[in-house]
C-alpha cells in the first residue's frame, strides 16, 4: 500500500548562516517600530545589509520587503516568513 506523504507548497525555506552580528541586527529589527518609507528605518537596512551579505534569498523587486515585522500589519509574503523562520530559530 503506497504512503501518502503531505507536502505543504506554500512553505519555503530559507537556509543561510546566522552569524551573532545577524542575530543582534534582528533582534534589534523586532524590537523597532516600523517606519516608511523603509529607507528611513536604520534597524531594517542594517538588517537588509546583513542579509544579503549571508546570501539569504531576499527578492530585491518586493521594493524593500525583507523580513516580516509582527506590527508592520501587513500581509507577509512566503519568502518573508522564511527569512523569519531562519533568523527566529
């Protein structure tokens, strides 16, 4: 009898390093208070800047969407929650 095994298609995945700068820059990131425009936010661009160094897959056309932030209040995107996932466990 075949094994049926449940696969969810909407999780991603994100898998780079998590360095202790990475770690510091998110928990700061969390802490923050969302800002937009996204530029004038220097936890979110600290945490970007990060990001891309460690090859996380952050999709530059989200027009500055990098990390899903519990009071930004908005809709995160699949590749968002990954990132999140990562850095929080």
């Amino acid at each position: 009898m075949p094994v049926r095994k449940r696969h969810a298609r909407r999780v991603e995945r994100a898998d780079f390093p998590v360095s202790p700068e990475l770690r510091e820059a998110f928990d700061a990131y969390i802490a923050s208070e969302p800002r937009q425009p996204a530029s004038a936010w220097p936890e979110f661009v600290w945490l970007a800047d990060l990001l891309e160094e460690a090859g996380a897959p952050v999709q530059t056309l989200l027009a500055g969407c990098v990390c899903w932030h519990p009071r930004a209040g908005g809709v995160a995107m699949p590749g968002e929650m990954a990132v999140y996932r990562r850095l929080v466990a």
